[in-house]
C-alpha cells in the first residue's frame, strides 16, 4: 500500500540519499551527487507543506518538492520529483503531480510551472502528457524551444506551463451541502440530543457558530438537516485547524455523509495552508474512534482530565 502524505522537514536527508540512489543506472556517483545539490535543506524547511512524500512499509518510494509563489499569487512551481526506479511506468509520478494540482487550485493558484534539461526527452514527454505546455524559447531542439542559459552559462531550460481549472466542488446525492451560517445553531442544538439518544447539546455553545460558521458545513436533504461538522482555522497555531463537533442523522448514518463532510473539511483547511487536523472524543466513544481511524486520524491514549476533573478524552491527529 503506497500513501501519500505531506513532506516534512526530516525527511531531507532520506531524499537526498533517494535521489543519490535513484539516479545511479543513469549516472555516475559524482554526477548523482551533484544532481541532490538542487535540493538543498530549505525547499523542505519552508515548502514541507505543498510538498508530497509517497511512501509504504519499507520507507520512501517517491516525492515531489513544490511551492505556491510567494511573489506570483496565481502561480504553483514543481521543482523537484524523483520516483523509485522499481516504481516507474505504475503512474506513481501522475498520482503526485494530480495531488499537487488539487491542492494548488484549491488554495487559488490557476497555473503551474516546472522546468527541465533539454536532453531529458523522458521528462519533455511526460510533462506534456500531463497537460503541460512549453513556453516559447530562443531556440528549438528536436522541436522543442529551449531557453538557452536559464539557469547560468550553459544550462539551458525547457520551461513548461499548465493552466488549471477551478477545484472541483464535490457533492453527494441526495444531499446538498453549504457553509453554516449564526441562525443554524438553534436548528442544530434542537436534534442533537435525539441524535445522539443522551444530553449532548451541553458541548456546542453557540460562540462556535457565531465566530466560526465559515469554516464550519451543513448537510440538507429536502431542507431538513441531515449532517453538520462545526469547526475553526487555529488563530493561535497557523498550521492546525480544529473539528469541535459534528453529527449526522440516524437515518442517514452509513450513507457516507459524516466522511464527506470530514473531506469537505480537510479540502477547506488545506486550502488555507493547513497542514493538521485535530478532534478529541470521548474515550468509551468507540464508533468515534473508529470513524475517525478510518479517516486517518491517529488517536492519542486516553487523556485524564482532559477537559476538567473526569473529563478524560482521546484526541485525534491528521495531517494533510
């Protein structure tokens, strides 16, 4: 099972061994060398979060170092992709460079651009089967314009361009989705205690809908409620954002509508550079736990007192 997950700054120096590996069946160990010195320790220490690592049990089996442009707001950049050679031609190349598109559009970004080595027929290849464009250079070679001296005397570009379209906005029939707004907190706090089949409503005050309805999503069937997830963008810690509480009718349990909500989510918070997901939940909550497991969440040992004296919790960790 290969999954992809954000990079982080650690693992630079498992890339950089990768790309010294990867490279030897076409390369010489001293020009393998040379080739890691294009990705030096700051593109994970400040682009770890646009940056994609695919790895399985035996550790890592691919990587793509990007970044969304700080000086061009409607622009991504690829600047470094390298596949285990066992895993070449499986599409696992494709499956990055898709990830980085969905994610690229959904913060804004309508165009991403990535460079490459005239003499890297291979890669001239599969960026124009993924859609890419060259741009017009000085000159041609085999057809393709280059860009003599891109990148300093004699290194010479083959620069590509690729227009995205706007991020899909999923749904899930028959149920029709929206951003909450104040006035939903009464319609909520009214079900949840049926919902739930116990006092619940006691833990969603209505400060959450006010200030956070945003960020927060409400599922409708025929315009009754069906679903909800209230949640917020961390103001303290820029890189979480935080689900406080969420429900789905019993009628529409194992319809796949608390997923949903959940991704819908994740794709809200990522697009706002959110790199980790948090929840909490009660330890004797085992549907909870399950649910968000599945969901990738990893779940701490039961806290004690958590939340006050016999408040113990299970809390919960996802990274984007």
């Amino acid at each position: 099972m290969h999954d992809v997950r954000r990079a982080r700054t650690t693992d630079h120096t498992t890339l950089v061994e990768c790309v010294q590996r990867w490279w030897g069946d076409s390369r010489t160990p001293e020009q393998a060398r040379e080739l890691s010195l294009l990705l030096p320790r700051l593109f994970l220490q400040h682009f770890a979060g646009t940056s994609l690592v695919l790895e399985d049990e035996t550790g890592v089996r691919a990587f793509l170092v990007g970044f969304h442009s700080a000086d061009r707001p409607h622009e991504a950049y690829i600047h470094f992709v390298g596949v285990d050679p066992e895993l070449r031609k499986q599409g696992v190349a494709r499956r990055l460079y898709t990830a980085f598109f969905e994610r690229a559009a959904a913060a804004g970004r309508t165009e991403v651009r990535a460079i490459t080595s005239p003499q890297n027929t291979g890669s001239i290849a599969f960026h124009q089967a993924m859609g890419f464009e060259p741009e017009p250079g000085d000159r041609e070679a085999d057809g393709v314009p280059v860009h003599g001296d891109y990148d300093g005397p004699g290194q010479d570009r083959v620069a590509f361009r690729k227009k995205l379209g706007a991020p899909e906005v999923r749904t899930l029939e028959p149920f029709t989705t929206r951003a909450a707004v104040p006035e939903d907190f009464d319609t909520v706090v009214s079900v949840v205690d049926d919902w739930w089949g116990r006092p619940a409503s006691r833990d969603l005050t209505r400060v959450f809908v006010n200030h956070f309805h945003d960020t927060s999503l409400i599922a409708e069937r025929d315009g009754e409620l069906a679903g909800f997830v209230i949640g917020f963008l961390s103001p303290s810690r820029p890189d979480e954002a935080y689900i406080h509480f969420t429900g789905v009718n019993p009628a529409w349990r194992r319809t796949g509508l608390g997923r949903f909500l959940y991704e819908r989510f994740f794709a809200m918070a990522r697009a706002n550079g959110r790199t980790v997901v948090k929840a909490i939940t009660s330890p004797q909550n085992a549907r909870s736990i399950a649910f968000h497991q599945a969901l990738g969440f990893t779940p701490s040992d039961p806290i004690t007192d958590y939340d006050g004296p016999s408040l113990d919790r299970v809390t919960f960790r996802r990274e984007l």
